[in-house]
C-alpha cells in the first residue's frame, strides 16, 4: 500500500455514511474518533473509504477546521499503509477530532497512530 489518498480511497457516498453511523462501532483515542464499518465497494481492489470531520460547534471558523482536516488527512496518509497491510476485508471508516481546542501536527500523528493500531488489532483479532 503507498502513501497515497486518492480520490478513490475518499468517503463521499452519503447513504453510506449515513449507514456507517447508524450501524458502525467507534474507537477512541483522545482527541480522535474513529466510526467504522465492514462494506464491500463496487471496486474490488478497493481496501478503505475514510473521512474527516471536525465539529462546527466546536471550531466556528472554517479556517480552523479546514486546517485540523488537513492534518488528520496527512497524518492518515502517512500512517495507513504500516497499519492496512494485513486486512483483507474492506472498511469505512470515519475519523473525527472531537478535542475542543486548536492541535498541531506532532500530537494529531502520534494519536493517529495510537488509533490506527487499536483498529487494526481490533480488526485482526475478527
């Protein structure tokens, strides 16, 4: 798996986003959450669809959010193929920064990490 996150691999489809918050199970790792699900996409060399989401009513100027997703986008990318390499099944998954105050790149790519690893244990142990 590169280090990339093409526009393939982006969670776009709200019906299945809608499901994957309805029917998915979440982990945590402070200030990061992770909602997922187990799914079959039409493409089958297709792995994972992931997102990001920062809260509105958290982080009222857009400018901070957008700045946040960026960093949790980057930090997925670098981190995902030292995690995925292992999982067969296919995923959505849903990150979302629920801290309250602003963050920077060191502390998102260490806890993206700590999540990244308790998903892929949790998924492995399936």
């Amino acid at each position: 798996m590169s280090f990339t996150y093409p526009k393939t691999e982006k969670l776009k489809s709200q019906k299945l986003i809608e499901q994957l918050f309805s029917e998915g199970k979440s982990i945590s790792a402070y200030p990061l959450r992770m909602v997922y699900l187990q799914t079959n996409f039409e493409d089958d060399n297709i792995r994972f669809k992931t997102g990001v989401s920062v809260s509105k009513r958290n982080f009222k100027n857009a400018v901070d959010r957008n700045h946040i997703k960026r960093l949790l986008r980057e930090a997925y990318r670098l981190n995902k193929s030292e995690y995925f390499n292992n999982i067969l099944s296919s995923y959505a998954l849903m990150i979302l920064y629920i801290g309250k105050d602003g963050t920077d790149f060191d502390s998102v790519d260490k806890k993206m990490k700590d999540l990244l690893g308790a998903f892929s244990k949790k998924v492995s142990s399936l």
